[in-house]
C-alpha cells in the first residue's frame, strides 16, 4: 500500500492553502518515502458552491467589517467555539474520517486547526493507530489559542516570535519548531533589487477597499516602476487602469507574482499570512495596506516592529512611505532591506519535509 501524508487545508485566508501547498510541494520534492497529498476538506466535504459561498462570506465580513471580525477572533482566543462548532460540521467530520480510514497515515500534516480537533476525538493519545500529527501555524506573533487547545505532537511556526508566544501561552517549549512559514522554493533564490537606477514597486491591490483605485492613482504619480495586480474583476481592472493612465502596468490574474516579487525594490499589499512570510522569504521589504484585525495583526507587527517595512494604510500615507523609502540615495529601503533578510527564509517547508522523512525513518 502507498504511503500518504495528508496535509490538510481550508480556503479560510489565502495563509492555509498557501502554506499547505508548499509542504506538498517540498515532501514530493525530497522523496521522503510517502507521497504528500493536499486536502482541503471543507471543499471535499460540501462541494465547491457550497465551499466557495463559505470562504466569500468570510472574506466579505473580514474586508467589510472588521471590528466585528476582530471580535469574533478574539472570541475564538477565549472562548471554546471551535469545540462547540464541531456538531455542525458533521460533512467535514465524515470526510476527514473516510480519507483517515483509505489513507491510513502515520503522518498527518494540519495548516487549519479545526481538524485538529476532530483527529483529537478519533483517537486516544494511547492508540497506536492514531497518526502522528505536524500542525504548520499561519498566524505570526499574535497567535490564537484555537490552534493549540486540541492536541498536536509539534506545532511549526513562522518564526521564533511566534514560537515565544506560545510557549508564553503554555504549549511546551519542545513541541515548538520555529522552522519558518512553508512557501515555494522559487523564492529562495531572494530579491534580485539593489539600491540603484529606477524604483520597482508592486502593488497587489484588495478590490474589496473603497479606495483601492485611489491608492494605484497616487502611487502612479511617483517616479517609480510601478506593477498593479488586481484580480479577475474586469470592470474593477478596466477603473484601475483609468485612474493610471499608462503610468503603471496593470495585470488581472497572473502567475508572474513570484517573479515580480523577486524584481522588486518594495511589495504593497494587505498584511496576509502568505504575502508577508512569502516577502520576508524573497527578503523585500513591504508597506503594509491594510491590516485585518486579529490574524493579520501580528504579520503587520512582525514587518513594523522589525522595521522591515511600515503601515501605509490611506493612499497619501502609501504615497509618501514610497516616495521616503528611495529619497536619500535608497536611505530608507537600504535599512529596510537588511531588517527583512534577518527575519528569515524560503526553507520552511524543506524543514518540514526533512521532519517528516525522519519520523518515516523512525
């Protein structure tokens, strides 16, 4: 029987999916004796209609209203919601269970916390049976204690601040691996920007934000090379490039984004678990647009508090963060991008992955 480690994911915030798709990536990669393979169960278990209108519905309550999301995260902090969730998430649970039950891992690879939970009522922690489980933590230095209230064998987080604030918490210091947030090795190969010649900005704009085609209008009125990515809306694509008026390249979906990120002096982008751990990886620095309160909190922190970049939350305060951070020969950006260099690297997921071979071994 072939070997499977399932690493499990929901569409919940673009840090789950991303993190998990780069440990799949980096297990198959280096042959560690079992095939990884990428689940997203909340998908699997109601389809993608039903899946896709749960993950709009998180995102329109997160970008329109997000003191009530702060709210409801801090609930989750404290309170024990996800443990009384979980009888109304009977499609998940019996999903989960069947890809146990065909799959039957030794290795289970968790980046949503929910599964956690369930896997924690399966099996005792006496069962042999019970795989052995690696929970990849997507939120960075403000962690929430949904993540570790149900039972993990090790937690992998971001970065040592993270792993701090959990010990802080009461996880025990030798369950944590500060291993570094998993993204695709096509990063490790860092930014290619130097403080020299005309400024490359890319502005990954959030087509939820009332003034997202205000902020492309101010940032293209600067003497930079500036990129703008904005989605699949046309009509939204069609405004953004009105307000540049070919001052700016504006590109709908793309898969360039790795490549941009790499040929960039700074990337602008709300403070997302994969944005902001995939810049610090390419090691550029970033101007943080908007800050969704709870999860995205402590990515923002990371990057402001590490003076690896700054806030730039209106389009006159992302205007004038550019145009200071290239003033005086680079001055700004030169400091900056030291800072975030320091914070880390593209190796995360060829840690876990590593992890994993030698439980295999085990």
């Amino acid at each position: 029987m072939k070997k499977i480690i399932p690493v499990l994911s929901a569409g919940f915030g673009e840090g789950h999916n991303a993190a998990a798709r780069a440990v799949v990536a980096a297990i198959n990669r280096e042959s560690v004796g079992a095939e990884a393979e990428f689940h997203d169960i909340f998908l699997e278990a109601y389809g993608q209609e039903k899946a896709h209108k749960q993950r709009d519905s998180y995102i329109q309550v997160a970008n329109r209203f997000p003191k009530l999301w702060g709210c409801m995260y801090a609930a989750l902090h404290t309170l024990p919601l996800v443990e009384i969730s979980l009888p109304f998430l009977g499609p998940v649970r019996r999903r989960l269970m069947e890809l146990l039950d065909s799959t039957q891992p030794k290795i289970v690879i968790s980046a949503y916390p929910l599964y956690n939970y369930q896997i924690e009522r399966r099996w005792k922690l006496s069962d042999p049976a019970r795989p052995y489980i690696i929970t990849v933590v997507t939120d960075s230095v403000s962690v929430n204690r949904a993540w570790h209230r149900a039972y993990s064998d090790v937690y992998v987080t971001p970065n040592q601040a993270t792993a701090d604030v959990m010990i802080k918490q009461g996880v025990p210091k030798e369950k944590i691996l500060a291993y570094g947030f998993p993204v695709s090795d096509k990063l490790a190969s860092r930014s290619s920007a130097t403080a020299s010649g005309r400024p490359r900005v890319l502005l990954m704009l959030n087509p939820g934000r009332k003034d997202a085609v205000q902020m492309a209008r101010a940032l293209s009125e600067l003497e930079i090379d500036l990129t703008v990515t904005v989605g699949k809306d046309a009509e939204f694509k069609g405004a953004v490039e009105a307000a540049v008026a070919g001052r700016a390249e504006v590109l709908g979906w793309t898969d360039r984004i790795t490549a941009l990120m790499l040929s960039s002096h700074i990337v602008i982008s709300k403070a997302g678990g994969a944005t902001t751990h995939e810049c610090v990886a390419a090691g550029v620095p970033m101007i943080i647009s908007q800050v969704i309160p709870g999860q995205e909190s402590g990515n923002a922190r990371l990057i402001v508090e590490h003076d690896a970049g700054c806030l730039g939350l209106t389009p006159e305060s992302m205007k004038s963060a550019v145009a200071s951070a290239f003033a005086d020969d680079f001055k700004v950006w030169r400091r900056w991008k030291k800072n975030v260099e320091s914070l880390g690297d593209a190796q995360g997921a060829t840690r876990i992955a590593q992890l994993v071979k030698e439980r295999l071994a085990q």
